[in-house]
C-alpha cells in the first residue's frame, strides 16, 4: 500500500512529528469500494471505518494536529472525498456540507478498476488563467520567481466547504488540508518568502476576505464556518482521549479546563513558530525583554544586547542592581537540536573570562541530560537553564507577546451564605 507522510503534534511535548497515511490512491479507492447506507455517509463516519478497513495502528488513527483536529480524517480522507465529488464519482445531493452519495455513473466494477490503475489528472485550476502567481525567493540563490497557486475564487470555495470542526481550526492546519485537497505540488508548498509559507499566506489572505465578508467567522485562533454547519465535531469529540469513541460527558468546569489547558497549550506551540520565523537579533532583544518583565533590572534600559563578533559568546548583559554592580549574562539559543554539554561548557568558560558569577541559558528548544547534570553537579549556583516550553510559558505568564483575548469569570453558589440564620440575616 502507498504511504505519504502527514504532520501531527505531540500535545505532551509540544513537538511535531511525522505520521506514514495511506495513500491518496488508496485511499480514494476504498472511498468508492464503501457500502453506503440509503441516506448518504459523512466523512467522520467513513473515516472511521476506512480506519478499520486500511489496518491503520493506534498511532495512525489518534494522530492530532496543533488544533487537535485528527490527521486522518481532516489531512487524508476528506481531501480525497472531495477529489472525487469533482471528478464526479460521488454526489452531494443536498449541497455542500452534506452526506455523499456514489455517483450514478461510477457504479460499474469495471469503470472502478480503471480509476485504479489510471494516473492522476492534473488539478482543473493548473490551466485556469485566473490563477494567481506569487512571488517567492529561493533559499540557495536569494533570487526571486513566481509560484503560481490556485486562484482565489478556487481557494475561497475550498474555505467555504472545508469540514469545519465546532472548536475551530488554526490557518496553518486548514492550509495543508487544502493543499492536499487541491494537489499543491512539494514546490508549492514549501516555497516561502518574507511573509513565511507563501500558500499559508495565500490562504491566509483569502480567510480574511471571507471574514471581512462575514462568510466565515474568526475566533482567537483559528476559523469556523458561520452560520454553523451540520455533522461539527463537538469540542468534547474533538478534545477527547481517542479520535474513534465517544467516552463520558466531562461537567461543564472540566471542559472549561481542558478547553483552557488546550488552547494555552496551542498558544505556546503558536509562539514557538513565531520565535523560530524571527531572525536572531530578535531573539535576543526578546530574551531580554522577558527578564526585564520577570523583574530583572528597572527598566529595558538595564539591559544590553551584544550578539557580535568578540562578545565570547555572551548575547546579552542584564544589570541585577541600580548601580549595575550585579551582572547577569545571558546566551540565547534559537535552534532545533538540543543544546548539548558542550555548548553549556563553552558559556562556563565564557562567564570565566569575564569574571561574572551569573549566567542564564535560554534555548528555543530543550538540554540534553548530560548538560542538566552538568549544571546541577558542577554548576548549579551560577548557571539557569531555561528551555523552549519554560520560556513560551513565561512569555505568557508576563504577557510578552501575547494579548488579552475574552475573558470569563466562572462563579460557584456559596454555601455558607445559606447557612446564616433568620436571626443572623435580621442583625445585618
């Protein structure tokens, strides 16, 4: 069986790795090869049979994105059913949004053999004139060239019949669902300019538009189709241990809480990626700026950026005292890889010539357990280690980055209000 690799995040760790899916091929035979009930089926229940029908592990099956959307049913199943509603092999009798039918001119065994063994058409959009060229820059050469992407009415049509879960879906996810839907090629995908993915931008840029239209309703981070669709995923579906069952009703407090605990934990990776797409004079001056709101030093201008030539790997200089009698000196690290013991070595020997006492070391990502060790045994009264999920945690603790979106109070009935007696109640 064919195999395409889909992104997923690891809501533990906070990373994203890659999943093996079946097949666009495959996956759009076993479509046509389903037995559809009289009233039409839905993409959440055929997900869940093609599940069990493609031998998919658990692994496979409970494979979630950043906006806890499962990736087999938003990123494989659903892009190809909407392939093959174009290609005319099934129907949607009651319009987008709804349940599909077979086509009544795929229903010959025949015909489905074909469609096997038959190469991919090229996308209708790939010859339309109305597609829309974008300038991208090439990594290797710093030149520009333009990447031409599907047209805008094309892409606004795939926003609005996109299978919206209830709990919306951050534009990054929504774009690599449409990419698989409309068969972006790996060129198309990746290429990038100042703007980042120059597709997420396209796309990005034709929510808004629909926004502004009031087609599509923007939450805090992400989007929903308004007015409301049928068959959404209930945020308790979508937020639950499986991908494929139900499990208990939680009490409203609890969904609260996890809804919360969810959408902080999608804020850090958000900051994440943010962090990583900014150059590294701006990590710097960032790092900085969260000491300052932590309490280190008066004002910003207590501290120092260095990051040049002949600094000894310092980054920045953080005055403890007003007189700045007390120095605190910070290395910055915006990287993918764990930092390593040696990395953490060269900063000692770098505080060392300068004769400092304390030093912070701030990474993007995390420390290998030989560096922890190495601050802790030897290190330990002079050096701070703080990795990537401490630092996006404190960026939002002090608001660093961040901004007050709705806020609710949660209020609970006081008993010992009902227990004050008639007497006690007539004193007052």
């Amino acid at each position: 069986m064919e195999t395409v690799m889909k992104k997923a995040f690891d809501r533990d760790t906070g990373r994203y790795y890659m999943v093996a899916m079946p097949g666009p091929a495959t996956v759009r035979q076993n479509i046509l090869d389903l037995e559809y009930p009289e009233d039409g089926i839905s993409v959440k229940d055929a997900s869940i049979i093609l599940a069990e029908k493609l031998n998919l592990s658990d692994e496979q099956k409970n494979a979630r994105n950043s906006s806890n959307l499962n990736v087999f049913r938003y990123s494989v199943v659903a892009p190809q059913f909407k392939w093959l509603l174009e290609a005319g092999e099934l129907e949607q009798p009651g319009g987008p949004r709804t349940l599909y039918f077979p086509a009544i001119s795929s229903s010959d065994s025949s015909d489905s053999t074909l469609r096997e063994t038959s190469p991919d058409p090229e996308p209708e959009w790939a010859s339309s004139p109305e597609s829309v060229k974008r300038t991208a820059v090439d990594p290797d050469t710093n030149e520009e060239y333009e990447v031409p992407l599907p047209p805008t009415s094309v892409v606004k049509e795939a926003l609005l019949d996109f299978d919206y879960p209830a709990s919306g879906i951050q534009i990054k996810d929504i774009a690599e669902a449409l990419a698989d839907q409309l068969e972006l090629t790996d060129k198309q995908r990746e290429a990038k300019n100042t703007y980042g993915l120059v597709w997420r931008f396209h796309v990005n840029i034709t929510a808004n538009d629909l926004v502004n239209s009031g087609q599509l309703l923007k939450l805090r981070r992400g989007w929903i189709i308004n007015p409301e669709q049928p068959d959404v995923e209930t945020p308790e579906d979508a937020d639950g241990d499986s991908a494929f069952s139900d499990g208990d009703t939680p009490s409203p407090e609890a969904v609260i809480d996890r809804n919360y605990r969810k959408h902080r934990d999608g804020l850090k990776a958000e900051l994440r990626e943010k962090i990583m797409a900014s150059d590294p004079g701006f990590f710097e001056k960032l790092v900085l700026c969260l000491l300052v709101e932590m309490g280190y030093g008066r004002s910003r201008a207590d501290a120092e950026v260095l990051g040049r030539s002949g600094d000894g790997g310092i980054d920045g200089i953080i005055k403890e005292d007003e007189l700045g009698l007390s120095l605190i000196y910070i290395q910055a690290k915006r990287q993918e890889g764990n930092v390593s013991v040696s990395q953490v070595r060269d900063f000692t020997g770098a505080l060392d010539c300068k004769g400092a006492q304390k030093g912070i070391f701030i990474t993007t990502s995390n420390f290998t357990q030989p560096t922890k060790d190495f601050v802790e045994e030897v290190r330990s009264r002079r050096i701070i280690l703080i990795d990537g999920d401490q630092l996006v945690e404190r960026m939002i603790d002090h608001d660093l980055g961040v901004s007050l979106g709705i806020f609710y109070q949660l209020r609970e009935v006081d008993p010992g209000y009902f227990s004050i007696d008639d007497e006690e109640i007539n004193d007052e």
